[in-house]
C-alpha cells in the first residue's frame, strides 16, 4: 500500500475511534503505532519494521515534552489555581457585580468580564470555568436567576482563557505550527475583549427580552463602587508582571509566568491559605498538566507518522489548487472545525489537524499569528459544544444540582456570538494583528 493511502485509511480509522468516544490520547497514539508500523515493515521486514515503530513510539513523546517552551502550561494552569484560592477570582467578581449589575442581566455580564479578567492569569478555560461555578453561579441563583442562563454564561466565559493571555492553547499552537508564543500571547489581548464585549452584549439582549432570566441588581451606592476596585489591582498586578517581564526583555514566557506564580502564592499565604488549600491548587495543577501533556504525547506520535506518509504536503497542494476565492476555503476548513469540535477536545482537534491545515492555510496567503488566533476562538466552541464540551460538563460537575443537559441548553445561545465574533475577526484581520505589530515591530 502507498504510503498516502495508509495515511487516509489510518486518518480515518482515528476519527471513527475519536466519534466511538476512545479519549484522542490513547487513539492517536495507537493509529500512529500502527501507522508506523505498517510503514516501515514494508520497506524492511515486519520484525525491524516493529522495532523502529516502538523505538519512534519511545522517543518522540520524551523529546518533545521536554521542550523549554512547553513548560509554560504548567505554569500558567497553576497561577489560576492559587488566584482562586488568593481570593483574587471572589475579589474581581464583586467589583464587577458592584459596577455592572444595574444592567440587564447584569450578574451575568459581571460574570462575563470578571471571568475574562481572571482569564488574564489563568491559562487555562477548565480551572475558569470550575472556579466561577462556584463563585458567581450561586450568587445568581440567590438573586432569581435561571438555572439553565447562569449556567450557560459560566460554562460560555470560561473559554475566554483560551484566547486571553496567557493562554496555555496559543502556547501548544506556536509550538506545533513553530511560530512566536510572545506574538501569539500578544494577538490574544484584542480578541479576547472583543469576545468578552460580545457575550456581554448577548447576555444584555437576552435579559432584556426575556426579564426573568436575570433581573438587575440595585442599591451599590458610589462609594461601594470604588471601594471594590483596589480588590481587583492583585490580578492587574500580576498580568503587568508577566507583560513587563516578556516584552520588557526580563525574562522569558515561562520565566515570567513562573514570577506571576510566586506573587500569587504570596498573595494566598497573606490571605491566610492553608496547606489543604495549597495542596488542592497543586493536585487540581498537576492532574490538568499531565491530561494536556498525555494528549500532546499521543498526538506527536500520530502526528510523526504523518510525516512519513506525506499527507500534509499532499493536502496543502491540493487546498492552494482549488480554484475557488480563499475565503470560501478558509470557511470550510473552519465548519470543518466546528464539526470537529462536536466529537474532539480542543487542545488533541489542535494537534490533530494542523500539522495537516496549517500548510495549506499558509499556501492560501493567510498569516500565521492571524489563524492562530481565529483556529483557537474555533478551538473554543468545543469547550461548549456537545456532546464532549468539557466546560459543560466542569459546570455540571461542580454544581450537583444542575444537569449537563442543562448547561448544554443555557450555552447554545453563545454559539451565535462565536460565529459573530469570529467574523468580526475575520472582515478585519487589524484587530488581531495590530498589538503584535505595534510591540513586536
């Protein structure tokens, strides 16, 4: 068999594992086995054939994880543990209740920015999600909210850390596709905004139409008002740290998120955090890390075999002959994203399909910083999306009384601000590429 034609067959075989629901990790691993396998016994024997495929199988995932640049995720997904339990994630969420609950639907607008600006310390949507399910959901439920909304607007503002530096996603996407993470975290910041402007804007709407989703919430007086903002400072303290530390030349990514930790956990020790709370923040790190890394790990070997069967090369040519507009190519990669999200977590779709899509992006013209930003705001709609999107199910998790049928049905509706937003980000590419340009020259 050819070696192209192993890699379609063996694509395939994958993506009917990954819809029977074996986890991407375990499956990708194995088809690139296989693959390799396969591959190399043709060309010398199955017994030498079997012993390069292990040997690959052994090496790849070791030689990769032990990248200087991936040691950022770890990092970033601690420093949103700790700021939960420094009481940072309670702090910015009454500032905004207190400044923003007046509108409609206003506990959840609150809870549309308060996570975006947790999101700012955190690198992770899961740790986002899990922590304002306990925050923000029951202050909503107190105040006559629906159950199925508040929920939606949790489970819809934990993906803003995925766009939102720092942001452990746009980490793992310029390392697959080898481009520059300070770039990447810096075309995040407009992005994420407008993202956050929009679910704003939605849950407004919403609340305006239909009043007993979220009534407003009165009676702060002005003074309340600025007495709540010097409890959001820690969290801009800690994101004007690893800004100034990145683009300032003090350090790089990792060093500086590693400096943003340490502020943070001195931030929960004068909080009073106790060693069961540390504890907690370091598992709850450590099992999210070593989820991310396992699927990396699988993902590589599969993605190795590829290689060798030449299919993102093939595929590449064959997108840059289409004669049809661009953007008509650029659409249908991105419903095929949207498809693929209904059955794949976002970090293993990721690594799955670029090394494949992003060639062919390229041979269309597109920039490199510019799909990074719009294939990770794709990359979110599988966090929310069923019947695998995770924050749904971290929401339903966290919250006993609720349903994952329930979130599902309270986050469709920000499925239209997705697709709102990544048009926006689309007709006018500046809004990603601008920052970049602007610090980076």
């Amino acid at each position: 068999m050819e070696a192209l034609d192993l890699g379609l067959w063996l694509s395939g075989l994958l993506i009917v594992l990954v819809i029977l629901g074996v986890r991407v990790a375990f499956a990708a691993a194995g088809v690139g086995f296989l693959g390799l396998f396969l591959f190399f016994a043709q060309k010398a024997g199955w017994e030498k054939g079997l012993m390069i495929a292990i040997q690959m199988a052994g090496t790849i995932p070791h030689s990769k994880a032990t990248s200087y640049s991936l040691s950022l995720i770890p990092v970033f997904v601690l420093i949103g543990y700790l700021a939960y339990y420094a009481g940072l994630t309670q702090a910015i969420f009454e500032a905004a209740k207190r400044w923003l609950g007046w509108l409609p639907g206003g506990l959840g607008v609150a809870t549309v920015f308060a996570t975006a600006g947790f999101a700012a310390v955190s690198g992770a949507s899961v740790a986002t999600a899990a922590v304002f399910a306990r925050v923000a959901i029951p202050e909503m439920l107190r105040e006559g909210y629906d159950r199925r909304f508040a929920a939606g607007v949790v489970a819809a503002g934990g993906t803003l850390a995925s766009l939102i530096p720092p942001s452990a996603i746009l980490v793992i996407y310029a390392i697959i596709v080898e481009q520059s993470v300070g770039a990447l975290l810096l075309a995040g910041f407009i992005p994420g905004a407008v993202s956050a402007v929009i679910y704003a804007a939605l849950v407004i709407l919403m609340a305006t139409f239909r009043k007993d989703l979220g009534p407003p919430i009165k009676g702060f007086t002005w003074k309340q008002r600025f007495e709540s903002i010097p409890g959001a400072f820690p969290i801009l303290f800690v994101v004007f740290i690893i800004i100034f530390c990145i683009y300032g030349g003090w350090g790089t990514p990792t060093e500086a998120g590693a400096l943003g930790a340490f502020v943070v956990l001195l931030m929960a020790l004068k909080h009073g955090m106790k060693w069961h709370d540390l504890k907690g923040a370091l598992l709850e790190s450590a099992k999210l890390t070593v989820m991310i890394f396992t699927i990396i790990w699988g993902v590589l070997i599969y993605v190795r075999f590829l290689g060798f069967a030449d299919l993102p090369g093939v595929f590449a040519e064959f997108i840059a002959g289409i004669d049809q507009p661009r953007i008509v190519t650029l659409l249908l990669i991105l419903c095929a994203y949207a498809v693929l999200g209904m059955f794949m977590d976002a970090i293993g779709m990721l690594l799955l399909t670029l090394p494949v899509v992003y060639p062919a992006v390229m041979a269309l013209g597109y920039d490199p910083i510019w799909f990074g930003i719009i294939v990770v705001k794709m990359a979110e709609l599988c966090l929310i999306t069923p019947p695998i999107g995770l924050n749904c199910f971290v929401v339903a998790g966290v919250r006993s009384d609720m349903s994952v049928q329930d979130v599902f049905r309270g986050v469709s509706p920000f499925f239209g601000a997705e697709v709102v937003t990544i048009a926006v980000l689309i007709a006018f590419p500046d809004l990603v590429l601008w920052l970049p340009n602007l610090i980076l020259g």
